[in-house]
C-alpha cells in the first residue's frame, strides 16, 4: 500500500527531530554525507540502512551531493498519494552540512 501525504509528512517531521535531538544519529548522518572517500553508490546503500535502522520509512530516492566546491548535501524523497487530490506526489527532505572555515 502506498504511503498517504499525512503518513510522509509526519516521517520528514520525525527524522528532522531525530536529527535536532539524537546525537550519535546525527553524526552518523553528517559522517556519511561529508565522507568523501568513499563512492557515492554505497554512502546511498549506508543512508538507506541507517534510516530503516532507527525504524524510517525506506525512502523512494536518496542522493548525496559530493562535489568539490559545493557544501555536502543530502536530499531524502518520499512518493505518496494524496487521497484528496487523489494524485500522486513526491515529498523532499534536504540536509546540508554547515560549511566548513
């Protein structure tokens, strides 16, 4: 069954309070998107199971953004319908590292 608007909404407000108020969470987070040694495949294959192992839903799309020059960033997707509407639609978390000195 796929995921309503409410039930992907409701998971993005969970994961940016875990990220406000869990640490270690936090960290192995941040560790993952700013690593830069290793590919950018498997810090995916990282994200995806570290959010099913504090229990998030599997995210439909996970991309890290790397690049020299720019600010490390994570963008989470989520696909849902939207039973008012009765469309489909998808819902997007970013997480960007503060940018270093």
């Amino acid at each position: 069954m796929a995921a309503t608007a409410k039930q992907v909404l409701l998971q993005i407000a969970r994961l940016s309070r875990k990220l406000a108020c869990d640490v270690p969470f936090r960290k192995k987070f941040e560790d993952i998107i700013g690593d830069t040694q290793t590919s950018t495949q498997k810090r995916v294959v990282q994200m995806r199971a570290l959010l099913k192992s504090a229990g998030f839903r599997s995210p439909t799309q996970v991309r890290i953004f790397n690049d020299l020059g720019e600010t490390p960033r994570v963008v989470i997707s989520y696909d849902a319908s939207d039973l008012r509407l009765q469309t489909a639609i998808t819902t997007s978390f970013t997480f960007q590292l503060n940018p270093g000195p």
